[in-house]
C-alpha cells in the first residue's frame, strides 16, 4: 500500500561512486516505517552508475532504478514502505530539500562521502528546507 500524505518519511541518500556510500542506511532505525532512498544521476555520485550504464549498454537512468531495486530490497522488512526517487540535479543541497516540499520528512540521512565531496552541502541544505540532516559517520572497516 501506498503510505499516507501525512506518514512521516525518511530520506536516505545514497552515493554508489564511493565506498562509504551507503553508510547511510545503517542509521535507519524501528522508526523507519516509510523510506525514501534516492540516487542523483549527475556529477561526482553517479560516474558508478555510468561506467555500469556503459558496460550494460542501457542509459543511466535505468542504471540508477536498477541499483536503488537492489538497495531497496537490502532494507526491507514487513513493516517497512520503501519508495525510490532519482534526481538528475547538479545540486544535491537543491535535490534533497525538494524531496521536503509536499510531504512530511523525519530526516534526511547522507553518507559522509557526500559532504566530504561537497563541504557546504549541510550550509545550503538548512536554507532552503526546515528538517534535520544526519551525517553519517565513517564506519571503521576493522571494527
């Protein structure tokens, strides 16, 4: 079932070209009944979902459903609704407080990739939507 209007959503970005690039997911929680993951398919986040575009021979954008069916069935659970959104922006800040506009949104959780690749994302994200950004940390590959 499609959630209501007024179902608080939680928007995980995830940034396939970088190896911490969907650190972000591990900071859903029980809370989580409804999830947004979303993918850019321009600049620095989608040259991965390019060089498999290329290797598959079918266009980006079809790359970029592909991965997010992957990411989506990875965080399933029973109770949990996850939509996927695609965005062919060049600026992240922009894309993500758009996902704010028509809907309630929990939070918005981004790997720490995206903020080391674009350092005043969280500056231009708070100017243009009224909702909590989560950084994920860099997860500790020895722990």
């Amino acid at each position: 079932p499609i959630p209501a209007v007024s179902t608080p959503v939680t928007v995980v970005l995830v940034y396939p070209s970088s190896s911490d690039g969907e650190d972000a997911l591990a900071l859903l929680d029980y809370r989580d009944d409804h999830v947004s993951v979303f993918v850019l398919l321009s600049g620095r986040n989608s040259s991965a979902l390019r060089d498999f575009a290329r290797a598959e021979e079918i266009d980006v954008a079809t790359a970029g459903w592909i991965y997010l069916e992957q990411v989506a069935r990875r965080i399933a659970r029973p109770s949990r609704n996850v939509e996927l959104l695609v965005a062919t922006g060049p600026d992240t800040a922009y894309e993500l407080a758009a996902t704010t506009y028509d809907r309630p949104v929990r939070e918005i959780l981004v790997p720490s990739s995206v903020v080391r690749a674009d350092p005043t994302l969280p500056a231009r994200f708070e100017r243009w939507a009224d909702t909590t950004l989560i950084v994920a940390e860099l997860l500790d590959a020895s722990a």
